[in-house]
C-alpha cells in the first residue's frame, strides 16, 4: 500500500477521533438535562477508534496516535521508515478535527475558548487539579497499558476479529481514569489539535503530553515481547497488513 494513501487513512482517522472525543467533550458533556457526562465523553473516545479500525485498519493500521506509532516501531511491528509520514499526517489530522470542532462550537452564543476546547492540562489546568507529576505518572503509565493492549489483541497468537473492540475497551478504560488527572491524553496528536486552538496555557503544557504518552507507548513495545514470548516479528518496508486481527485494528501490521 503506498505510504501516501496509509498517512492519508492516517489523517482521516485522527480527525474523527478529535472531532468524535473531544466533540463529545465540548459539545455533549453538560448539556442541560441529558448531557452524557464523564462516562459519555470515554465511550466516545473508545467508538471513535473501534469504529475507524473498521473503516481503515486494513489500509493504514489504524494507529491514530503518535504515540502508538512510536511504541509499535519500538516493538517491530512497524517500519521505522514509514513513522515520520504517520505522524505528520496524524498531528495535521487531529489539527483538522480540532477547527471543524472550533467552528461548530464557536455558532453558540456566549462560546469561550477559556475552556480549552477539550484541551490537556495539569496543575491549574487539571480538571481535578492535579500536579505535574502525577500527569506525567497517569500519561506515561496509561499509554504503556493501552498499547500492550494492542499488541496483545494484534499479536498473531490472539483470536481473530476482537482487536478491536479491546482497544477500543481500553481506550475507554483509560478515559474512566484519567478525565480528572490530565482530561486524558495518552495521544500527542489528540493533545495538539485542540491546543493549537486554544493557544496560551494549553501550547505551553503541550510538551508534557508528547513526552510521557511516547515514553508509555516506547516502554511498552520494548517490553511485550520479552514479556509474553511472542514469535520474533519481521517488519518489511510497505509490507501489506497482515490478515485476521491486526488488520482489523490499531497497530495492524
């Protein structure tokens, strides 16, 4: 499959994720009377990458995370070559999400960007207030586990066909977790979109979560094979993805 159509995959799905998860956040999360709450804005976040692992897993992957990309490099899974065209494609995708948000949002009367537009924070800008350490600890931590989740659902050992209603499970999961400590990120790309809109604070705490989710996600590829004996991978340049789960989902190979 050429890189360009992949990264072009890559885009489109980043910008569902921006526009589903933190849509949901901006736009659903405290309507009056029937807003879906904390609980709502994860299942959003968990359907927008079980949904695109669908529409283009066997195309791209599906990785949607700068992060995931980082980690299945790391782990063999996927050509190094190929990652600097992901992430670009990814940033600009989740930047893209991020403005077709901004204009909706902003046709309310009274909108501010004051909120962030579902943008990622510690300290003051924590939604539970909490310091940058603990952020840095949550992020880190919470990437490692979501992509040995989805390792563990694309290794080849695995059932056929669930990849990807586990890695949306965890996405989930994580949300459930982390909206109080950080507003969740564990996807650098996810992070950028929206703070490239709100600008001032949210440029400024930005680095923390490239940092700790690339870290998490390094950590985790280094770790899963060593781990649970997975069979030596092969990666090969523009290799077509693999049948059964992995192309069914995110970090297919």
């Amino acid at each position: 499959m050429p890189i360009a159509r992949r990264a072009s995959a890559e885009f489109v799905g980043t910008l569902w994720l921006v526009l589903g998860g933190c849509g949901s956040a901006v736009l659903a999360a405290a309507f009056p009377q029937v807003g879906i709450g904390l609980l709502g804005v994860s299942l959003a976040f968990g359907l927008t990458v079980l949904t695109m692992a669908y529409a283009i897993g066997h195309v791209s992957g599906c990785h949607l995370n700068p992060a995931v990309t980082c980690g299945l490099v790391a782990a063999r899974r996927f050509p190094a070559a190929d990652a600097g065209p992901y992430v670009v494609a990814q940033v600009l995708g989740a930047i893209a999400g991020a403005g077709i948000l901004y204009v909706i949002a902003s046709g309310k009367a009274g909108f501010s960007l004051a909120g962030g537009l579902a943008s990622n924070g510690y300290g003051d800008h924590s939604p539970g207030g909490y310091t940058l350490a603990a952020a840095l600890v949550a992020e880190a931590v919470l990437t490692f586990m979501f992509l040995f989740v989805i390792l563990g659902a694309t290794d080849r050992r695995a059932p056929a066909g669930f990849a990807p209603a586990a890695i949306g499970l965890c996405l989930t999961l994580i949300h459930l977790i982390s909206i109080p400590v950080t507003n969740t990120s564990v996807n650098p790309a996810r992070s950028t979109g929206p703070a490239v809109f709100a600008g001032g604070w949210a440029l400024a705490q930005l680095w923390a979560f490239w940092v700790a989710p690339i870290a998490g996600a390094v950590a985790a590829g280094l770790a899963y094979q060593p781990l649970t004996g997975e069979p030596e991978p092969v990666v090969e340049e523009d290799a077509p993805l693999a049948d059964g789960a992995a192309a069914t989902a995110t970090g297919g190979r």
